[in-house]
C-alpha cells in the first residue's frame, strides 16, 4: 500500500512541474510577442474562399444495349407514367410491367444484401395504342394527349450487381438479373383474373459488351404466377438454387478450347444447313435455335469484332460464345432468353465434342 501512495505522488508531482514549465515557456512568448508585436491579419486571405467540393465519379455503366432488335429504352418512372395497365375480362388488373420488374429488383436487393444492385434498365417492345371514351369519335389527328392510351405488349429489363464480378480470359463479368414478360401469352378476355406468365433470369454479363451469358438452371421460362408475391419468392428460389461458380467454371472451360477457322466454318455452314433439315434429320441433332441472319452476325464478328475475333486463325470457344450472344441481342425479346440458353447449351455440347464425348454436337463439326 505504501509503494502505490509513493508511486501517486511522484506521477502528481510529474504533472505539477509540466504544467509549470508549460506555463513559463507561454509567459515568454506573451513577453516577446509584445517587444515585436505581429501582423493581426493571417498571412493568406480566406475571404474571397468557396466551400470546397466533393467530385465523385460516377460508376462507369456499359454503353451498349442488352437488347437491340425492335425495342426502344424506357425509364421505370416513364413506363409508370405513360402506360396504362391491361386488365381481364372483369376488369380486374394484370400486373402492371412496372410491378413486375420492382418485385424482381427488391428480391435482388433482399437476397443480395450488402451489395450495390444498379437500376434496371428496361427495354420495351410492340405498342399496343388507344383512347378514351370521350374520343371515340375524333379523327387520330384530332386526339388530345391526354386522350390517348398506350400500353407495351413486350418488355424486357435486366440490371447489374456490380459488386459481385469476376474476371475470364480478360474479360470482366458481373452478376445480372432480369425478366421478359409478353402480355400477348394471356388471354385478356376471359371473364376472370388468371394466371400470369413471365421469365426471369440470373446470370453473368460480359461488362464491355453487355452480352447475356445464360445457362437452364438461371433461367425460368414461363412462369406462372398469380400475385407480386408470387414473382418475388419465385426471384428468391432462382437466386438461391443458382450457383455462379458453376457457370464461371463453365466459362474458363470454354477459354481453354480453341477453334481453327476451318473449324468454324465447318460450324457456320452446318448452322446453315440446319434451318432447312427435314424434320426426320433434325430429331437426332441437338436443338439450335439461331437464325440465318444471326450465322451471318456470327461471321462478321470472327473477323471483325475487335474483342471477341479471330486471332491468327483460331478462336477459343470463349470467344466464339461471345459471338453467339452478341448476335442474340438482334432477337426479339420474346425469343431473346430462349437463345440466350440454346447459345450456351451449343457451345458447351461443341466443347464436349472436341473432347470425345459426342452429344450429338459432332454432326456440326464434320
């Protein structure tokens, strides 16, 4: 007990004698501040000084659409604005394209927590035009906008987490999630409310080009749903059966095999000779669902496209994948997932058939 009371003073006494030198050292310069007294204005002006701002730059977003052929972009505040919502046979409502697409993007946000979820951007299809009452007997050029109706038969919105993102052969990709909806799958004139098919999705995207990469376990088609709480725990089971490694373990395989432009060729003309198989051929041959005029697509961008083109001859199935789902973004956005998948689903079988196991996928390589 003595040894702490000794050891307290001597810490008091160690302050006390700060304090006091501390205070002769401020006496001193009081003293010789006033022998040679100092300007009272600082030495730079401040006056004429702004408040300083914050620049923060933007996050940067892919210039390039998801979705081209016969489709205009549109802002969710617009198409909540603008467009009516189509009801059934007794008047009651549909679910609103505007519902559709804030139900998938809370289940990203609640299933996504803590990451950054952008805004969706959405692309709309197949106006469907009308009036009001008090004008049905007005010429069109007669019509007043506030007597004009219109609604989107055809939409499609997809958005990023930007947060979650990997990188394959150079190429950074990023965690999208989307849906397609066609009102032109419901049958509006039955006298009460029915079932509603949609499609949502969950997969990566190529950053630079905005090209979808899809496989059948992020996708479902056709969905059948009777209420906005029926499309958001149908978005939270996607998001949770889906695996994202998988898909990019998927996509390094493709990196890692490669094609010789003859071998391309031999690809790009079987494509072509599909579309005119007799049905009785096309039953053992794997399915394909690209067009004539995306093959063509396809060719351009082995020569030309300056990220996904041919290196000296060659293309890694990556690549060639990547031409696929470039030419996919000419679909129209009732078939645009559908391809999306086929695309993934032919590259992989072409892969497997450059390694032996046939699949039914070598017919489009001899």
């Amino acid at each position: 007990m003595g040894k702490i009371v000794i050891y307290l003073a001597t810490v008091v006494r160690i302050v006390f004698i700060n304090i006091y030198f501390l205070t002769l050292k401020f006496l001193k310069t009081m003293e010789i501040s006033t022998m040679f007294p100092v300007a009272t204005q600082p030495l730079i002006d401040y006056s004429n000084a702004e408040d300083a701002v914050i620049i923060t730059e933007p996050a940067v977003q892919s210039s390039v659409s998801f979705l081209d052929a016969n489709t205009n972009a549109i802002s969710l505040e617009e198409l909540a604005s603008t467009c009516v919502v189509p009801t059934w046979g007794n008047q009651e409502l549909t679910i609103s394209h505007q519902d559709f697409i804030e139900c998938v993007h809370d289940a990203a946000k609640d299933f996504y927590r803590g990451e950054t979820v952008s805004e969706p951007a959405i692309r709309v299809s197949h106006i469907v035009r009308g009036r009001t009452p008090n004008a049905l007997g007005k010429h069109a050029s007669e019509l007043l906008e506030c007597e004009k109706t219109q609604f989107y038969q055809r939409m499609a919105f997809a958005f990023t987490i930007p947060t979650i993102y990997e990188t394959v052969n150079g190429q950074r990709m990023e965690l999208c999630c989307g849906g397609v909806r066609n009102y032109s799958d419901l049958n509006l004139y039955r006298q009460n409310k029915g079932v509603e098919k949609l499609s949502i999705f969950v997969g990566w995207r190529v950053r630079i080009c905005s090209n979808q990469i899809l496989t059948g376990d992020g996708v479902k088609l056709s969905l059948e749903v009777m209420s906005e709480g029926d499309i958001y725990k149908a978005a939270m089971e996607l998001f949770y059966n889906f695996i994202p490694a998988r898909q990019l373990h998927l996509m390094q395989t493709l990196s890692e095999t490669y094609l010789t432009e003859t071998q391309v060729a031999t690809i790009i003309g079987r494509m072509r000779m599909y579309q005119a198989l007799p049905p009785r051929y096309s039953r053992s041959i794997p399915n394909l669902l690209i067009t004539d005029s995306q093959v063509n697509a396809i060719c351009r961008g082995f020569y030309s496209n300056p990220d996904f083109g041919t290196e000296n001859g060659s293309i890694s199935m990556w690549n060639f994948h990547n031409l696929m789902t470039d030419a996919n973004k000419s679909s129209y956005i009732d078939s645009y997932l559908q391809r999306a998948v086929n695309a993934t689903d032919v590259c992989v079988g072409l892969t497997n058939a450059l390694h032996g196991d046939d699949g039914g996928y070598s017919w489009f390589l001899h």
